[in-house]
C-alpha cells in the first residue's frame, strides 16, 4: 500500500518535470546572430526553388512556399526537430544531408525568422536536439 504510494507520488513528480521542459517556438529557441550563417546558406541552397517570381522567400511550381500561412498549415503541432529532420533529410532536394548538421540547424533558425518567431539569447544547436523534440511548432499568438 505505502509503496502503491509512493510509486504514484514519483509518477506525479515525472510528469511535472516533463511538462516543464515543453516548449514553443515564441519562447526565442534560436539567436539572431545564427541567421546571418543561415540567412547566407538559405540563399545558396534553397532560394532557387523556395522563392516567388519575384526572387523572394516563397514557392514556385513544385516547390511549397515555407513561410506564412503554408508553413503554419504544414508545421503547426510538429517539434522544431521534426521540421529539422525533413530538411536536412530531404534538402536541397538535388543533395539531401549534403550539409553538416549545425548548417542545417542554422537554416531551421533563419526559417523561423523568416516566420517571424522571435530570437532568443542562446542560438539553436544541434547538441539540444532532443530537447527540441518538444519545443512546439505554433500558430501565431
Ligand atoms: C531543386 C529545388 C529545391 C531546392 C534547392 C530546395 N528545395 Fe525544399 N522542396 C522542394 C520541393 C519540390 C519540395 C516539395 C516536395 C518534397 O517535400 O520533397 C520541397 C519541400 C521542402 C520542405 C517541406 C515543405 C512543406 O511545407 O511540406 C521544406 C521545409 C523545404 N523544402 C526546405 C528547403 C530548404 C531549407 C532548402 C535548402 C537547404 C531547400 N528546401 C532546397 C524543392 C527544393
């Protein structure tokens, strides 16, 4: 009985701890100064395909626009490290995981300011992928 207890008290106490290190994408999850690196790979790797007629971030043909309403569409719900798996798993599409890990990292960090989240003090790095896996995509505020 008393271990029933206690066991239900340890199970309380993991849920809170978890719970507490959920985060979101309006918490500043990457820093300003990555995105200049990432705003510079973007335009090597990306901006061919990813931009709009006018040469701007968005989509043409067969290539989905990754920001506004289609990011959101596509991306609300899912874990920073979902959205930065399908990137570096899947692109450039010609040479897919042809970067090294924290380019891709730096790139996920320019989309979402692109997306207008906002960037915090620490930078986004692939050593937290993990924790990444619960810093929730979100719709705007
Ligand atoms: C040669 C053209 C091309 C290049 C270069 C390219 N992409 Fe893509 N991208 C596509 C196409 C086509 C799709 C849709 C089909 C698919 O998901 O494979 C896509 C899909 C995506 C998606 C999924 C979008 C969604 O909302 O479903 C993301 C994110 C993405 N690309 C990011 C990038 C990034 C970041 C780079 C640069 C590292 C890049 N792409 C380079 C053509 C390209």
């Amino acid at each position: 009985m008393m271990r029933a207890t206690i066991f239900s008290y340890l199970c309380l106490a993991l849920t809170a701890t978890a719970a507490a290190e959920e985060g979101s994408v309006w918490d500043g999850v990457y820093s300003e100064e990555q995105t200049v690196a990432g705003a510079k790979l973007f335009a090597e790797q990306c901006l061919s395909c990813h931009s709009n007629k006018s040469g701007q971030v968005g989509g043409h043909g067969p290539s989905p626009s990754i920001i506004g309403e289609d990011f959101v569409f596509r991306w609300v719900d899912s874990s920073v490290a979902d959205f930065y798996d399908v990137i570096r798993q899947t692109m450039p599409q010609a040479a897919p995981n042809s970067l090294d890990a924290q380019q891709y990292a730096d790139i996920t960090a320019y989309v979402l300011k692109l997306n207008n989240y906002p960037a915090g003090e620490s930078p986004l790095r692939i050593e937290d992928y993990v924790a990444l896996q619960s810093v929730w995509i979100e719709a705007a505020q």
